[in-house]
C-alpha cells in the first residue's frame, strides 16, 4: 500500500531555539493534509509565524499576499507547484495562552480538489 503523505508537498518544520513543541494531530489522504501541533514558547504571534513562514519558503512554497496578524492568531497563505500539480498551504498560528500557541498547517492539491468540485 502506497502512502500518500510521502508523496505530498506537507513541509516538516522545525521548532524555533527554547521551545516546546508537541504534535497533536496529523490528518490526510490523497489530495489534502494536515498537522497540528501544541508549541510553549511565550515568542509573538508575529514572529512565530515568520520562523514557520521562511522554512516554508525554504521548502519551495511562494508566500500568496501578506501574512493576516490579530492579537490571538496569526495566518499565511502559500503556493507550490509538485508533480505537475497546483498546491495551497495555509500555516496558522493561534495563541492558547501567554506561553502556549496552537499550530495548523494544511495543504491541498488544488488541480486534484478542482477537478471534483462538479457533484
């Protein structure tokens, strides 16, 4: 049985010096993935997401507009091209606490997910 996470574009990334990061979930199949993690680390919003972001870019993803910064969340949107496919990601950052900050990033086969919009 083939698994479909080796073959998608889902970055590992790398927690920022001096926190903690625990994985909560992970969820996926053919054309969408995702992963969630717990971080404790009191590192703002801002520069969380700008730790995740350049690893993303690191990685191929083209940032899609500029990063969505709130006082609780904080969001970036990207873009890739693999096999010849189309690919979304979106990384959030949202906190949970003054040391606790909850992470999501999902990314989408947007050719494959196009293609089965006709129901």
């Amino acid at each position: 049985m083939r698994d479909p996470w080796s073959e998608s574009p889902m970055p590992r990334l790398e927690a920022p010096a001096g926190a903690r990061v625990h994985m909560t979930g992970r969820s996926g199949g053919s054309h969408s993935f995702s992963s969630d993690a717990v971080a404790f680390t009191p590192m703002p919003l801002d520069k969380l997401l700008a730790h995740y972001a350049e690893q993303m870019r690191t990685k191929g993803w083209l940032p899609n507009g500029s990063a969505a910064i709130q006082k609780s969340s904080a969001l970036q949107a990207f873009q890739m091209k693999h096999n010849e496919a189309d690919w979304s990601a979106t990384l959030i950052v949202s906190a949970i606490g003054d040391d606790m900050r909850d992470l999501h990033v999902k990314v989408m086969n947007v050719t494959e997910m196009s293609r089965r919009r006709a129901f």
